[in-house]
C-alpha cells in the first residue's frame, strides 16, 4: 500500500505520485476508492490511466448530529451507490 505523508490540497501532486507508485506494483486491474478530494480523480488517471475501477465514496452526516455537542452516542453515517 501507498501512504504518503503530505498535505491535502487540490493542487498537491502527492495524490499523483502515490498513484504512479502504486500502479507500478500492480499487475492485474484494481479498485480503487478515494474520498473526494478534487485531486484525486486526475491523480488516479495519471497513475493508471484507464486501467482502473476508481470511485468516490461520499460519506453523508446529518447536520442535527453536529448540532448536539452534549451527545456521546456514535451515528453512523448514510451512505448512498451511484
């Protein structure tokens, strides 16, 4: 697995790098998912081109969970597929 370390900006080159580096190692198709840094689906295409299954995953909390800072019990978060 490829983790760099750096900041998480949509400008950054990390994304692409770590991507490249990754790609290199693998020698069948991969899935990738990422979060939805505005960096990440360039970056994925430049380290595999088309050679990839690459999806965002977008996690959806309610606001009312944020709005209550005296409450101590986890929800989980609504996740939709596209």
């Amino acid at each position: 697995m490829t983790w760099p370390a750096a900041n998480r900006k949509a400008d950054d080159h990390s994304g692409a790098t770590a991507a490249v580096d990754l790609a290199g190692r693998m020698t069948n198709r991969i899935q990738v998912s990422t979060d939805a840094l505005a960096a990440y689906p360039d970056a994925v295409e430049r380290g595999f081109g088309m050679a990839v299954d690459f999806g965002i995953v977008v996690t959806l909390s309610p606001v009312a969970h944020f709005a209550t800072a005296t409450s101590k019990n986890y929800t989980p978060a609504n996740t939709r597929n596209f």
